[in-house]
C-alpha cells in the first residue's frame, strides 16, 4: 500500500493539518478562518452579538440605549402578580386553621 504524496500546491491547516489550497482564507475542513484579517472581523461580530454585560448592569433601560442585541424582552408583571396571589393563597387555609385551633389560654 503506497501513500501518495500531497501535490506541492497545497499546504497543511495550521489547526486540522489537513491539506488545504495556499490561497485559501478559511479550511474545507475544520472551518478556521486562516486569514488575519478575516479572523479579526469574526472576532468583531462575535463581540458585537455577545456583549459582555454582567446581569442587572443597569437594567433594560440601559441595554436599549446601548443597541447591544436588539428588543428587550419584557419582565411579565401579571404573571408576578399572579404567583404570588396563588402561592400566597395557599398559606390562607393554614393560618385560619391555626387561629381556631389555638391556644386560646395564652393567645386570645
């Protein structure tokens, strides 16, 4: 079993080691941008999509203002309001019941 050389008009990915075309920008097969300038701009756009902010760094009214990522989701109040009734209604039965059944020696 014979290997064949590579022809001499390519050269290895410098990630993949694959053989790639000396002229090419980015690898057929791992994908990696191989040129500087290229890879610089992906870089920018993947920041710019990404932005690094830390959570409630200002709240929704700054990260509008500052364009990063596009509409701000809305917090749903209702659904706040909501949770809290019920959960809070939950508790309703056991403080009745606890009031009937108290002590009433010590507790009025």
């Amino acid at each position: 079993m014979e290997e064949t050389a590579a022809p001499i008009s390519t050269i290895d990915c410098p990630y993949c080691s694959e053989p790639i075309n000396p002229k090419s920008k980015k690898c057929k097969h791992c994908g990696e941008i191989l040129d500087p300038q290229m890879r610089e701009i992906e870089l920018l756009k993947s920041q710019r999509n990404a932005p690094q902010v830390f959570m409630n760094a200002g709240g929704g009214a700054a990260a509008a203002a500052s364009g990063f990522g596009g509409p701000v989701k809305r917090f749903p109040h209702w659904l706040h309001i909501l949770l809290v009734i019920v959960t809070g209604g939950l508790w309703l039965p056991v403080y009745i019941l606890m009031y009937l059944f108290r002590n009433k020696r010590y507790y009025y």
